[in-house]
C-alpha cells in the first residue's frame, strides 16, 4: 500500500511540472506575438510619420491579417488615461497623451500622442489576452504591451 501511495505522489508532481511547462510556453508564445504586433504598429505610424486616418486604416488591415483577437463586443472596452497630465495649458488635447486619439472598433489597441520640446511622438498600447475555453467568460486574463515612437520633429 505504501508503494501505491509514493507513486501517486510522484505521478501527481510529474503531472504539475508538465502543467506549469505548457502554461509558461503558451505565455511566452502569446507575448511574442503581441510584442510583434505591437512593433509592426509603431512601424507603420513611423511610416507615415503622424497618426491620421490612413495610418488607422493600415493598422486595421494589418490586424486582420494577423491574428489579433476581436473585441467580441466593442461597447465594452474604452482605451484608459494614458501618462500624460489632464489638463495643460497651451498644449492641444490630442498632444498630450491623457486621451487616446484613435477610435476602438474591433480591435483592443490605445494610440496616445506625447508633446515634447523636440517634436512629438506616439505610445501604443497593444493588449495580451488569454482566453479560457470554460471559464473565459467569467475570468478574463489580460496584460498591456506598451511602445512608443520616434520622436518626430517640428519644423
């Protein structure tokens, strides 16, 4: 009886070793994943060099083709306070990062714009997901990815 007892809690430690593998593989496969996405969006407003409405279009068809998960319901999710302070003076609204400056359809991303001495730039906020197949509606597991751009100058 006792062999039977030592075995099942060596079977059970195997068990747990193997669960906490996969559960570290997983994570750091979803992670790359969203920090290239992350990377491809900074890319593409770099390109363009501002955040405008061809640069929004560009990231929603990259998303597409990509594999980031939709928002199953849009109304749900509003980009948070970004760094920035809530109020400067002389400063534009859109420039100074408390308030997201892209619009949230179906994807979960926040674009910020930061106002500094030198020019400006952009901070994306890409978001790590895991969905649970049973209890994925009652426990939603998420972690942000930030970024920011180059700065871009004013002259």
């Amino acid at each position: 009886m006792r062999e039977s007892i030592s075995n099942a809690y060596v079977f059970m430690i195997v068990l747990v070793i193997i669960g906490a593998c996969a559960i570290i593989v997983i994570s750091s496969l979803s992670y790359s994943k969203t920090y290239k996405i992350k990377n491809r969006m900074i890319e593409i407003i770099e390109k363009y060099g501002e955040y405008n409405e061809s640069t929004e279009n560009d990231i929603k068809e990259f998303l597409k083709t990509s594999g980031y998960p939709t928002l199953k319901n849009s109304s749900s999710f509003s980009c948070p306070k970004g760094r920035g302070p809530e109020n400067v003076e002389g400063v534009d609204d859109s420039d100074h990062g408390y308030n997201a400056i892209n619009t949230v359809d179906n994807y979960k991303y926040c674009v910020y714009r930061y106002k500094t001495v030198k020019g400006y730039y952009y901070s994306v906020v890409t978001y790590m997901s895991f969905d649970l197949p049973l209890i994925g509606d009652l426990i939603s597991l998420e972690f942000p990815l930030y970024g920011d751009t180059k700065v871009f100058m004013n002259f």
